[in-house]
C-alpha cells in the first residue's frame, strides 16, 4: 500500500504498536504474584510446586516472546 | 600458596584457562574490520553481531560467575526467596523487549554508544547525561569486583589461596580486553557456555542419583530450617517475604538493561529481528539458572560445609564456595576441573564486556564531552582501550586491598543506583513530557532514598537460643522493612523498588514545577521516525550532510 511513498515517508509511517503486544504482559501475572504458587503440592518427582511452577513458568515466557516477535515480524 | 591442592583438578582448570585467553588474542581477527581503532569496532564488535553470537554474548554477559556461585548460595543459606533469580530472569525478557529495540533503533541512527549518549541527545542536557555515565560506571565496577570473587571461590576449593593466581588471571584478561576489545568476550563467550551448560546438565543428573532423588534432598532442606531459628528461610517464602521476593524479581528486571555492559551487548547487535529473537531465546539460560539454584538445596542434603565456616562461633563461612566444594565431593576430578574452569571463564566473560561499557562511558561521556571535545576516533578507541585497564586495576585492587564484602555491598547498592536511571532512559525512549531538571531531581531523591533504605537495613543473626544478634548494623540487605516508614507491619520491600517509585513522583512534581517557572526544555536531537529505523536505513552518521 505504501510502495509508491518515497523511502522517508515510509519510515515516518513505522510503528511497533500491535495488539500482540499485550501479550508480553502473561509471563509478569504469571510470575509476580507470589501467592499464586508459594505452596508444596502438587509436587513433580519429589519437587515442591513452587519450584517446578516456575520453572514452567520460563517456559511462557518464552511462548509469549515468540508468538509476539512472529506476529510483529515485518 | 598450593598447599593440599587437587592436581588433576588444577591441570584441567588451567589448560582449559589458558585455551580460552590465547582464543581471547585471537579474537582480535576474528571477523576482521579494516580498523579496530573506532569505537565502534573495539567498543561495539562492528555493531554486526548475528542471532548467535548476540544469544552467547547476552547470556554469557548476564549470567555472571558470581551469579552461578552468589544464587545457590542463597538458596544454602535461606531457601525459597533466593529463587527470585527465576521470576526475575523470566519476567525482564518481556518487559524489555519493546523498549530495547527503540533504543537499538535510535542509536543505531546516531551512532550512540553508551546510555548516555542517548540521554544527552534526547534531553539535550550534558549534566543529566553526565550523572547517568557516572551512575553506570560506579555500579558497574563493583560488579567487575564481584567476578574475581566468583575466581577466588573456585581456586579456593581446589586448594589454591593466596592472590597470586588472581592477578595473572585478571592481567591476561586485561591484555586480550585491550588487544581485542568486544570480540575476545564474545567468541570465549562460546566456550564459557558450552562448559556451563555441560556441567549443569550432568550436575542436575548426576547429584540427585546420588543423593537419593529429589524428595531426600528436599526433605533435608525441610529439616534444616524447621530447625533454623531465623523466621525468614524455609523452602517456601514466608508471609511477609513475598512481597520483598516480588518487587526483588520486579525490580531487578528493570535494572537489568539499564546496566551498561547489557546495553553494549545489545547495541552490537545487527538488526532488530537479532534483539527480538534473542528475547524469546534467552530464557533457556534461565532454565539454567533455575537448576543452579536448586544446586544450594543439594550442598544442604550433601551436608556441604562453607570454608571457614566454625560452629562454635555461630561463623556462616564463606557460602559462596558451596557449589564448588560440592562439585569437589560429587564429581571425578577431572570433571570437576571441567566446572571449575567453567566458572572461571565465567567469571571472564562479563569482565571483559563490563569494563568495555565502564570504558566507553568514561570515553564519550566524560572524556570527549569535558576533556577533549575533537577527539579523533582512534583516540576515542585509544581512550576506551586504556580506561578498560583502569577499571580492571580499581577492580583487583577492591577485592585485594578491602575488604570483598565491601564490593558486595557496593554491588547490592549497585543495582539500586543503576535503577535510578530508567526515568531518563526508558522513559526517555517514550516521551519528552518530563523536564530534563525533573528528571535530575528524580534522580537525586532516588538516589538519597535509596541510600537512605540500605543504610537502614540490618542483617541479623538469629541464634538458636531465639536471641538476634546484629551482624551488621547498615547496608545488610535489599529487603526493607516498611515498619520503618510508620506502617504496622512486617512486609519487606525491595529498597530499590522504594527508591524508583521517589524518583518517579519527584521526576514528575520537579517538571510541573520548573514548567510552571518557564525554565526552558532541553533540546530534542532525536526524531520520532528514528526509534523505528532498522538495518538498512541510512545513518546519519553516514550521512553527515543532513546533520549540519
């Protein structure tokens, strides 16, 4: 749509807004509210939840990030 | 000086050591520029670092040998809360994953190097960039401190003392620092992390068989602070500790990239997308640092003992040796070498690339700002090159001549200045709406609160007989209790979060006030347009017709 702008134009039009973006807020709701997981049960092989939680935890983190940078990909 | 020392474990460390450094002098060619004398080159790798070498770099930049030694450590000494590394190495991906890539944007366009530089260009004040420079080189420096005691952990364990090994350990890192600049840390950043992740990765099979699986090692950890007299530990976080463990992980997320040396890793990355990738593939080291931590609870079921530890005295000892006198008890000599030399490359690694960015901003900030306002580019490098050496010599001789708690403190305090800085940075990148003198009283209250808070807190012993024992009177600690502010409760807080949130409301009043006194705004060099620009659009220092 913007091909016939001149190169500066275009890059005035640059952005990185996108609703994608909201997304990058799951992995903080999910970490930073202690009470959501400061507790022993269910324990996985012998490890308390609080443990095995978070390290479950990294791997939101790392879907969020990822499904945001494919989505805003330009 | 190598009394009762472990032979097989001191040939593997120092073979591997000294692998690593001639690959530090090597370095110097590797991905060749035409001059390295430019600050961008010994300074920034050529700004041309690929997805790869960014995620080595990053990680090998940010996981530091203190980290590896100082968090299980934690964990040894008081359980659940020093697991806040995870939390906050999850949560600072996301939150500066917008904010990098406009900072990446802007000066990639002109040419910054530092922090400072673009808070000098975008809130056209010299005296504000010149307190951010300042705040970034003294929080870094003790940092730089810290590795050597990462170092001295390890020689310590395999039975070598005396400073001797320490200081050529630090002068070779210094002469390939100087020869190479950034490409030395990043390509032995490679080795560092392979070694890591090696080591981790057996240790997390390997010690848990040994001891009998995860519910014995658990359960011992259990056992000890039921039967610690301290109310704070235990292997989950007591009450009021959860709120110090939310606002510890929160706010160190913040400081995290405010810290020049993560700047530099950044900045020195090709493009956009490099940055975005590495966002979402850095956590695999937290992955790494989450099973570290997990190591503390291991020494705990092992019955590691600290060095220097004394019963009788109520002595803690020194805990960071723990990982490694547990490596020393559970693995063949050999591998143990293999994790030794692990962490001491570890330790180099982030010590090259701190001293890289403390050195740039005393280049562009200090020194071409007051000192030498025509400076050539290779005397920017020149100058880079030789500040690099005076940051590693006050580093050495902090650990050496004081005492190294003292750069321990001076590092806690670390984190909590850096963080005063993110109203001129992060913000900065947003918006022109706070006045560059506000922003300079923010930063002074921050400052003093933050001061103020870590002067407060003590660290206490609690003794089994339910007596406390004050074992430092001021800067024990970040976690602050708000009793002090008046409030009828035992919640702690994280002192830096404390100071950030004053800074933000004087940031915030100053400007209404010096609004109101029509004290004119800064200048703004930067476009709106340029936090958006990515490989391929033109510089304008490639340009310089449009900027005169």
């Amino acid at each position: 749509m913007a091909e016939h702008l001149p190169d500066a134009a275009k890059r005035a039009e640059r952005s990185d807004h996108s609703p994608w973006n909201w997304l990058l807020l799951l992995p903080l709701a999910v970490t930073l509210y202690p009470p959501l997981y400061n507790r022993e049960s269910p324990d996985l092989f012998g490890i308390p939840f609080f443990y095995w939680y978070q390290m479950v935890a990294i791997g939101i983190g790392v879907t969020c990030t990822i499904v945001v940078y494919r989505m805003t990909r330009r | 000086m190598f009394d009762n020392v472990n032979a097989v474990q001191l040939t593997v460390f120092t073979v591997l050591f000294v692998a690593v450094s001639a690959l530090g002098f090597v370095a110097a060619r590797w991905r060749r520029p035409d001059d390295l004398e430019h600050l961008d080159e010994w300074g920034l790798g050529g700004r041309n670092f690929g997805s790869w070498i960014t995620w080595f770099l990053i990680g090998g930049d940010l996981y530091t040998a203190y980290t590896f030694v100082a968090v299980p450590a934690l964990v040894f000494g008081a359980g659940a809360i020093g697991f806040f590394a995870v939390p906050y190495t999850i949560v600072v991906y996301p939150i500066v994953f917008l904010v990098l890539i406009r900072l990446w944007s802007v000066s990639h366009v002109h040419g910054f190097v530092t922090p400072a530089d673009f808070v000098r260009a975008r809130h056209g004040s010299s005296t504000l960039a010149l307190l951010v420079a300042i705040t970034g080189i003294i929080a870094t420096m003790p940092y730089i401190a810290l590795q050597l005691v990462g170092i001295e952990a390890v020689l310590k364990a395999m039975g070598v003392t005396g400073h001797v090994p320490i200081i050529v350990a630090f002068t070779i890192l210094a002469a390939y620092t100087y020869n190479s600049g950034l490409r030395a840390p990043a390509l032995i950043a490679f080795v560092k992390d392979i070694l890591i992740y090696l080591v981790i990765i057996v240790a997390v099979i390997v010690i848990p068989y040994k001891l009998g699986g995860w519910d014995e090692i658990f359960g011992a950890a259990e056992a000890k602070f039921a039967a610690s007299p301290n109310p704070g530990d235990g292997v989950l976080l007591a009450g009021p500790s959860q709120l110090q463990y939310a606002t510890l992980a929160f706010g160190s997320a913040l400081a995290l990239f405010l810290y020049p040396h993560s700047i530099t890793g950044v900045l020195a990355a090709r493009d956009r997308n490099v940055i975005k990738r590495n966002m979402a593939a850095l956590p695999a080291y937290t992955f790494i640092l989450g099973l570290l931590a997990l190591l503390g609870y291991m020494a705990i079921k092992a019955e590691i003992v600290p060095l220097g530890a004394d019963k009788a005295t109520g002595n803690p000892g020194d805990g960071n040796t723990i990982v490694p006198l547990l490596f020393d008890q559970m693995f063949p000599s050999w591998f143990a070498g293999v994790a030794f030399a692990a962490i001491g490359i570890g330790a180099l690694v982030p010590a090259a690339i701190m001293s890289i960015a403390a050195a740039n901003l005393w280049t562009r900030n200090i020194y071409v700002e007051y000192i030498n306002k025509n400076a050539t580019p290779k005397q920017e490098a020149k100058s880079s090159k030789l500040a690099s050496l005076v940051v590693k010599v006050g580093a050495l001789a902090a650990i050496l001549a004081l005492d190294p708690q003292f750069s321990i403190d001076l590092q806690l305090i670390g984190g909590i200045i850096i963080l005063q800085t993110l109203p001129a940075v992060v913000l900065g990148l947003y918006t022109r709406w706070f006045h560059r003198w506000g922003l300079i009283a923010g930063w002074a209250a921050g400052m003093v609160v933050g001061f103020w808070a870590t002067y407060q807190i003590q660290q206490k012993i609690f003794n089994a007989d339910g007596t406390i024992t004050i074992k430092k009177e001021h800067f024990g600690g970040s976690g602050f209790p708000l009793e002090k502010l008046g409030f009828d409760t035992t919640t702690v807080i994280y002192a830096g979060f404390l100071a950030l949130v004053a800074n933000l409301i004087v940031c915030a009043l100053a400007t209404l006030l010096f609004r109101a006194m029509k004290v004119p705004d800064g200048e703004d060099a930067t476009q709106h347009s340029e936090y958006f620009a990515d490989q391929g659009d033109p510089r304008l220092r490639d340009l310089p017709e449009i900027v005169h």
